[in-house]
C-alpha cells in the first residue's frame, strides 16, 4: 500500500511563530485517515493544551494582515 501513497510535502521542523503571536512547535506532517490528506502536527509552546493538527495548506498558506500578505505560521528555528 505504502507505493500507493502520494509523497508527503516537506516542512521544516521546529518553531513557528503565529502571525497574531504565539509560538508553536511542529512536530512532523502526517496523513489523514479517510483522505490522505497532508496534516501538520504541532503543539503551542505557551500552554499545555495537547498537540493539534491543522491542513497542510493552511499551516503553509498566507493571509493578509492589514493590508500586508504575512504567512499564518513563520518558521522561527
């Protein structure tokens, strides 16, 4: 099954800062169950709220911020 599945996209991994803030830590791109979908797998480093999955190009995408297109999550190291 395994050669049946698409690659999974490249992220870096480590943390990324929020566009409003918070700082995060991405953990590794997963796939989701029922539509392979690529997922990001992250926590906040704020709180301990668990760890938090997100479409991949959501994470990626970029958005804009008073008038400024920013990306929804900056790698930071």
């Amino acid at each position: 099954m395994s050669q049946d599945l698409p690659p999974l996209p490249a992220l870096a991994l480590g943390r990324y800062r929020h566009y409003k803030g918070g700082e995060y830590e991405v953990m590794g791109v997963a796939r989701h169950s029922e539509t392979l979908a690529p997922l990001v797998v992250y926590r906040p480093l704020y709180n301990d709220s668990g760890w938090w999955v997100r479409p991949f190009e959501m994470f990626t995408g970029t958005l804009l911020v008073d008038g400024v297109q920013c990306p929804r999550f900056e790698h930071i190291g």
